[in-house]
C-alpha cells in the first residue's frame, strides 16, 4: 500500500513536471513570436479609370488574411494583412473603375447585377517575407501575389489575372517587425501599381470593354475573350522573391 | 602621454584619401526660375543593388542649401502624389516615355502644382572593392589592447540623368566616381582613418549638378 501510494505520487510529480516543462515551452514559444498587423499608407492611384461599373467581393480570406511562419534563427511570425489589404483595395478599385459597389460571392442573380458590368474578385495567392538571417542581405524583403478574377455581367469570367508585388526595406533602420511592415506595406504598393496600370491593357479586358460599348457584334465570342477564360493571364513574369 | 592622446585624437580625425571624377554630358540648354524647383529620384530595383535613399537626400541637402538654393520636392512626397507612375517597377526608363504620363488625368496639373521644372535620376551605389589586414583585441585582468591593421577599399560609383519636365526632353548626364581606402590602425586602442569616397561622390555630384541645372548652354 505504502508503495503503491509512493509510486502514485513520484507519477503526479512526474506529470506536474512534464506539464509545467509544457506550459514553459508555450510561454517561451508565445514570448518569441514576432506579431505584426500591417499598417501603413498607399495613396490613391492618380490613372484613369475604366468606364464600368463593377460589383467587388472580397471574401473573409482575403480580409482577414493572417500569414504565420515559423523561421528556425527568428522565432515565429505572425503577419496579419488583412485590414490593410481591404482598405487599399477599396481605395483602388474605387480610383480604378467608374462606380464601385461591394457584393457577395458570385454568381449574383440578375436582379443583384442590376447597374452592374461585372464583378471582380480579389485574393492573395502567396505571401512571403525574407530576412537578412535567411537571404543574406542586407534588408528585409516580402512578396505577395494576387490574383484578379473579372466576371461579366452574366457571370461568365473575363480572366484572372496574377499579379506579384515586391517590397524591401533597409534592416538597420527599423526593428525586424517594422522593417517586415514596411517591406509588405511596399509589396502591396508595388502589387496595386500593376494593377491600377496594366489591368486596363489586358486584351480580355479591352474586348470586354469593347462590348460594353457595343462596338463589336459578338464580344463572348472573341477570340481574345476565349483565351483569357481558358489560360490565365499573369500581368508579372517575375519569380517570387 | 598627454602628446599621445593628442596624435591620436588627430589620427582619428585624420580622413583616408579619396580620389573623385566627375564627367557631365549635355544634350540641352538648362536654367531654372527662383520658384521653379526639382526632385531627385533615387532608381530602384529588387536586387541587392538599390541607390541609397541617404544619398540622395545628401544631394538634396547640398542643392537646397548654399548661396544658391534651388527648391527641392521630397523624394516621397513626389512619388505618392503621382502614383503609380513613379513606382520602382512603373518607372519611365526614358524620358521620351514623359509624354505617355503627361497624357494621364490629373497628372500635368500635380507636376504645375508643385512647379516641378527638373527630375533628376540618381543610379548607382557604393560598393567595397578590396579589403584586406588583420586586427586582434586583447583583454586580460592587466588591461586590453588591440594590434595590427586592416583597411577596406570602396568605390562610389553614381549617375544622374536629368530631365526637363517643361520640355520633355533629357538635357544631359553627369557622373560622380570615388574610390578611397579606409584604415582600421590597432595601437592599444584602435583608430579608424576613414575614407567616405559615397560622401565625396555626393558633394562632386551636387556642386556639378547645380552648375549644369543653374545655367548652361
């Protein structure tokens, strides 16, 4: 009985043990996780915009995007984009297109797509960040790549469009977590650049444009249209970061 | 003793020798009104080769300070107000690409807005060549010291290409190239005799960039 009773307690200790090494871990683990919620501003692009009105989902992905890593020399980071990805994209698609007006996920019904040419849809397909320690360099750099759906007033897609934005920033100015702010906030610049430049260019979109006119008889059947729903189109061919 | 502190109090101040070259190219007659002003842009990449945001605020500094300042618009207040047109990867290349974007809404009137007559690209950096000696420090319960030398060789190397907003046109380019080798001398205590060929690069840059912009046929 009396070894039983002295088994039972060195076990309790030994769980006690176990389980404050365990919350330990957890607190020392917490403790080095770098958070950082982007912020920062992007000016309102100065272009001219493409004479639509357009319907704008953005789904709970892209507004409460979160990217979480975990680098061996740095510790854990947590970088949450997604309020600073939000505001930026309505201020874009706000100077981009003539009317703007958010919506839900499509396909919309007809009397939902009344006062609309289209919908476009918005989502983050990588995000990625390098530090000094990992690249070598001397600064901090970060990629994020989007990806650009446009549908018609029909719901038939017009393209996707990748589109990749880069941003660094000088590691000896900033703490590590300012430096990584700083290189996404100019990653999303650069990525809303491209766009607010180079979507109006896209074939599929002049020819979309071009039946909105009416000036051409049959836009669905275009044979840029047709190439733009079957083969993305990436508005970047440079490799991620 | 105390002549050994002072010798190398001077040492430290003592600069390394810089060697500078400056060559200007004109394609345009240049001059600029009191009101008138211009912006530096530092050219941009995403490689590891960027030109220095520091540098081209020290060129601004010297251009807008001086018997004759000329009023300069800040790098950063310049790009967001005409975004995205002056974004690393939107950039114009050249300046016959200016047309393109005075043809865009809003554009021509930010530019009269802030009386912008000159841009002027800064592209370059500045890199270390050579470098080389050794340097040990010491420490014990009977004090510490440090022995030897070492020295490191940089060369500045910068280009500016101006362009004439008014006219959009290019109207010339200067260089700026420094080269100059800092010592690191360990007698006890260690003494550094520095070299600054990306500060020498930058004032020959700004003195000749002020003759060109000022007047010039």
């Amino acid at each position: 009985m009396y070894t039983e009773s002295l088994e039972l307690g060195l076990r309790f200790q030994i769980l006690l043990r176990q389980s404050l090494l365990v919350l330990a871990m957890t607190l020392f683990l917490q403790s080095c996780t770098t958070s950082v919620v982007v912020q920062g501003t992007i000016p309102t692009p100065l272009v001219s915009k493409i004479p639509a009105r357009m319907g704008v989902y953005y789904s709970d992905e892209f507004k409460h995007f979160k990217y979480e890593e975990v680098i061996r020399d740095s510790g854990g980071w947590s970088i949450d984009l997604g309020q600073q990805n939000l505001s930026f994209f309505q201020n874009l698609a706000k100077s981009v297109f003539q009317g703007v007006e958010e919506v839900h996920e499509p396909p919309l019904t007809p009397e939902e797509m009344q006062g609309l040419d289209g919908v476009l849809v918005p989502s983050i397909e990588k995000y990625g960040f390098l530090t000094p320690s990992i690249s070598g360099l001397k600064f901090y750099s970060a990629s994020i790549e989007y990806r650009v759906s446009m549908y018609d007033s029909v719901g038939t897609k017009i393209g996707d469009w990748n589109i990749v934005g880069y941003g660094k920033s000088e590691g000896g100015m900033f703490s590590s977590d300012d430096a990584v702010n700083e290189a996404t906030v100019l990653a999303i610049r650069d990525g809303g650049a491209r766009i607010a430049i180079e979507l109006i260019d896209q074939p599929a979109v002049q020819a979309w444009l071009q039946s909105l006119d009416g000036s051409i008889e049959s836009p669905v059947g275009t044979p840029a249209a047709v190439e733009a729903v079957e083969t993305p189109e990436g508005l970047d061919g440079v490799p991620d970061a | 003793m105390r002549n050994l502190f002072v010798a190398l109090g001077l040492l430290a101040l003592m600069s390394g020798c810089v060697s500078s070259r400056i060559e200007q190219s004109r394609d345009a007659s240049t001059g600029i009104e009191t009101d008138e002003a211009i912006v530096l842009l530092g050219r941009a990449s995403y490689n590891e080769k960027e030109t220095e945001e520091s540098f081209t605020q020290c060129i601004a500094d010297a251009l807008g300070q001086g018997d004759n300042p000329i009023r300069m618009i800040k790098q950063k207040q310049f790009r967001d107000e005409l975004y995205p047109w002056f974004e690393p990867r939107t950039a114009p290349t050249s300046a016959d690409e200016l047309g393109r974007l005075f043809a865009q809404p809003g554009f021509r009137d930010r530019i009269d807005s802030a009386n912008v007559r000159y841009l002027a690209w800064i592209d370059g950096d500045t890199v270390t060549i050579d470098s080389g000696g050794s340097m040990s420090c010491t420490i014990s319960t009977f004090g510490g010291g440090c022995f030897g030398m070492s020295y490191w060789e940089e060369d500045a190397s910068y280009d500016a290409a101006i362009w004439d907003l008014k006219t959009m046109t290019s109207t010339g380019q200067i260089s700026a190239d420094a080269t100059g080798t800092s010592y690191l001398a360990g007698l006890v205590i260690p003494i550094p005799i520095l070299a600054r060929p990306g500060n020498a690069a930058c004032q020959g840059l700004a003195k000749q960039l002020r003759e060109f912009i000022i007047g010039g046929t």
